[in-house]
C-alpha cells in the first residue's frame, strides 16, 4: 500500500510541527512556503508546559530549551504605582507534568529546527517561494494549485493542513467564515537589549495592569543567546502609525513606565493588528485548518502558538488513527469538536479576560482584580488551579476526553 500522502501550506512554527508529526507517523509530507525563508519577525516565544510536552514528542525538547530561556515565574504587577501584587510559580505544577516551567524559545527557532529534523525523511519534499493559490478536492483526493519558482504546479494528495496563517488563503477558498472581530487599538511591541534585571525587582514574564496604558514585558534568548527584552503596549486608538512607530514616541513610552538614565538600546520595533476569530469549521472534507488559519486571538498570556502546535499534533494524531485503524470518517470530525471546542471555550475567553484584566478602567474592579489576584497567588490550591489552566494542562486533559 502506497504511504498517505499529505500537504502542508505554510511552514509557519504550526506548518512545521504539523508535517514532522505527519513524517513521524510514516505519511509522505510535502511543504511548500510563499516566503523564501521563515519569517524572523518577533512573535511568539512562551511555551507552556503542555507544549513542551509537545514538542518533547517531536524529538525536539533538548534543542528548543537550550535556544530558549527557562521561565519559572510571572508576575503581575500595578502600573500607575509600580507594585507587584502577585507571582505564579510554575514548580506547583510539579508531579503534573515532566515540565513545571514555561519555555521563552522565539517562534522561528521551533520551525527552523522543525524544518531541520524532516529533511532527515527522504521522501519529504519541502519547497520554498511556492505559494499555493487554489485548491479543490473530490472523493478521493485534494490538488492545490501552486505557482513557485518554476511555474505553476498541481500537487495532489490525500489530504491536505492549512496552516497558511491568519489571512489563510486554503480558509478563503474552501468559503469558511472566520468570525469575530479585531480590537480597535493595535499592538505594540519593541526589542531591547538592555537588562531589565537592573532596572526592575521582575521575571522573565510581567504584566502590568494599568487603565491609561497597560504593559506586557518579557524577556527572549536572542538569535545570539545574550538577552533580549520585549516590550508590548497597546497604541492609543487614533494614534498614527508613523507617530507609534517613531524614535521619540518610543523612547518616550518606555522611558514612562521603566524610567532609567539613558536611552534604551532598542532593536526593533513593529505594530500588529489583533483580533479574536475562530474559524465557522476546522474541516471540509479531506482539507484541515490548523493555527492561525483557524483561530487568532490577542497575544496576551501567550496562547495562540500553543494551540496552534496542540492542533498540529491532534491532527497528526487523528488522520494517523483514521488511515491506520479503518475507523470511518466520522473520527475526523473530532479534530474539529476537540480543537475548535477548546480554542472557544477556553483560548478566546482567556485571552480577552486577560486583556480586560489589564485595561480595566474602574478603580473598584481593578481593587477587586487585585485582591483576587493576590489571594489566589497565597492560597496553594488556588494557585495550582490557575496554574494549571495557564499551563494548558487543564485544556489539553479537557480536549482528550471529547469523543
Ligand atoms: C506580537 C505577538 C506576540 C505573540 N506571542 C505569542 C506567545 O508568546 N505565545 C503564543 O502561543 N503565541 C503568540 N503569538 C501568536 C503567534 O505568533 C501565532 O499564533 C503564530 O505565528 C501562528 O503560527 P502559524 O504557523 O499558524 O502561522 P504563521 O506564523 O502566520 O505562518 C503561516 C505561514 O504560511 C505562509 N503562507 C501564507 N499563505 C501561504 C500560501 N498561500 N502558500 C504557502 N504559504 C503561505 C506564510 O508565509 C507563513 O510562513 C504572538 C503573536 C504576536 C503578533
């Protein structure tokens, strides 16, 4: 019998795990980018311990932590009177998982390495600057239509994964809703390298709640491995790009939440839309939607990366199950109740609760957030509760038991 064959748009960190899970369970993967490379740009970068129990499944875990940083703790803080109000410990996730501690790995370093380790299954065909523009399917097979440095080409398969990202072209051709809406204000983020372990009594992870200007600060290897920090904030809502996006609106921001002598070393800079939408369905037949193509939400708390891998690998896991085990087509359609079910229930209310948290404007509600937030912080069972739901422990379990 021929090996399955399946098809990868987009080798995005999802695109990536979603094919070396395909190469691992002996099906014959090709991957095709638009791009000529993965993009760099700083995104993701929290890994939380159920991922990483993930990507220990890949064979990956030893590379991705020594690329990375070992986060134990986060903090939350109140801005306007620069107080912490309560730290999470992970090491109460102890006896949970092999891995009590988040990871801060940036989001190319999975894929690189991803893409790495499936050039070692000879019959993976990976191609760049191939951009796929079309796709159709029938009983028996899915073509997409490709058009790549040598021209246009049809590469049919078994089945094929979009995981081509939030504009996700395979989710536009196969007429899927990806309802929601996007926020108002854009995201803020800059790099810089100087040590904020100098400047401030905080962790690798901080989030700062403030009415006027909340802020998220977090700290990330580097390509180099000698420290980065980034800074995210939100824009004001009429705010032009080019003033955002300007030396002195920049230093200016950081200089009034972590005032220090000096300019800060900044590296870079962008503005992100953000939205929270999830896709009317994750499956059409024998094409698959996976990541950011089925699901986008803010990127407060670090989610959408880490459930964009849990798909890839349910995926990899449900057609592995189907194609090997004769089950009827039925079983394909619980990648959809698993995923689509948690990343509602759990990835889109905790993401905008946690953005609501940080915002929030009504000095009652914020007192009320903070004790809760403290009292949960000093109260062991509590904070093992929310740890483990922060972890996603708690979603992962939750999703395995959907029939
Ligand atoms: C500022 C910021 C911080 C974030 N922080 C975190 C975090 O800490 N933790 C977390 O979990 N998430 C975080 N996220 C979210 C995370 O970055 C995304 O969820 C993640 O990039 C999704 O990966 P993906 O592979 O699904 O999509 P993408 O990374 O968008 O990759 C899609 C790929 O598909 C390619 N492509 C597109 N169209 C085609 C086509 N037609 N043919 C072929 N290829 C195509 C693209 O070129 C791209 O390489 C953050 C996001 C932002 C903006």
């Amino acid at each position: 019998m021929n090996k399955p064959r399946i098809l990868v748009v987009g080798a995005g960190p999802v695109g990536v795990v979603a094919a070396l899970a395909c190469a691992r369970n002996g099906f014959t993967v090709t991957l095709l980018e638009a791009e000529s490379r993965v993009d760099d740009s700083p995104r993701a970068a929290t890994t939380h311990p159920a991922t990483l129990e993930m990507i220990e499944r890949l064979g990956l875990i030893e590379p991705f932590i020594a690329q990375g940083l070992v986060a134990r703790y986060f903090y939350f803080w109140d801005r306007p009177a620069l107080t912490r109000i309560a730290e999470f410990d992970h090491d109460l996730l102890r006896g949970e998982t092999k891995f009590p501690f988040v990871v801060q790995t940036e989001q190319h370093k999975l894929a690189n390495m991803g893409l790495a380790r499936l050039r070692e299954y000879p019959e993976s065909d990976i191609r760049f600057q191939t951009r796929v523009t079309t796709v159709r399917q029938d009983a028996n097979t899915v073509t997409a239509t490709a058009e790549g440095p040598d021209g246009i080409e049809d590469f049919r398969v078994d089945y094929l994964i979009g995981a081509d990202g939030g504009r996700s072209t395979i989710r536009k051709s196969i007429d899927i809703e990806f309802d929601g809406y996007t926020w108002p204000e854009r995201f803020l983020i800059f790099t810089v390298t100087d040590d904020f372990r100098q400047i401030l009594d905080c962790c690798y992870r901080n989030y700062f709640a403030d009415p006027q200007e909340w802020v998220n600060l977090f700290k990330v290897a580097g390509d180099d491995g000698k420290g980065r920090w980034r800074v995210c904030f939100p824009a004001q809502i009429d705010e032009p790009d080019e003033h955002a996006l300007s030396d002195e609106a920049i230093h200016g921001r950081i200089q009034r939440a972590f005032p220090k002598n000096g300019p800060y070393d900044l590296v870079h800079r962008n503005l992100y839309k953000t939205h929270q939408r999830v896709a009317a369905k994750f499956r059409v037949g024998r094409i698959f939607l996976a990541g950011d193509a089925a699901h986008v939400n803010n990127p407060i708390g670090g989610l959408g990366l880490n459930c964009g891998i849990h798909d890839a690998m349910e995926l990899a896991d449900t057609l592995h199950q189907f194609i090997t085990g004769g089950a009827d087509e039925s079983l394909l359609d619980r990648y959809e109740r698993r995923r689509r079910t948690t990343n509602i229930e759990f990835v889109q209310e905790a993401t905008i609760a946690n953005k609501k948290r940080l915002a929030e404007s009504d000095p009652e509600v914020r007192r009320t957030n903070r004790d809760e937030l403290r009292a949960r912080s000093e109260d062991p069972v509590r904070h093992k509760e929310f740890l483990m739901r922060t972890s996603l422990i708690e979603s992962v379990r939750k999703a395995q038991l959907i029939p």
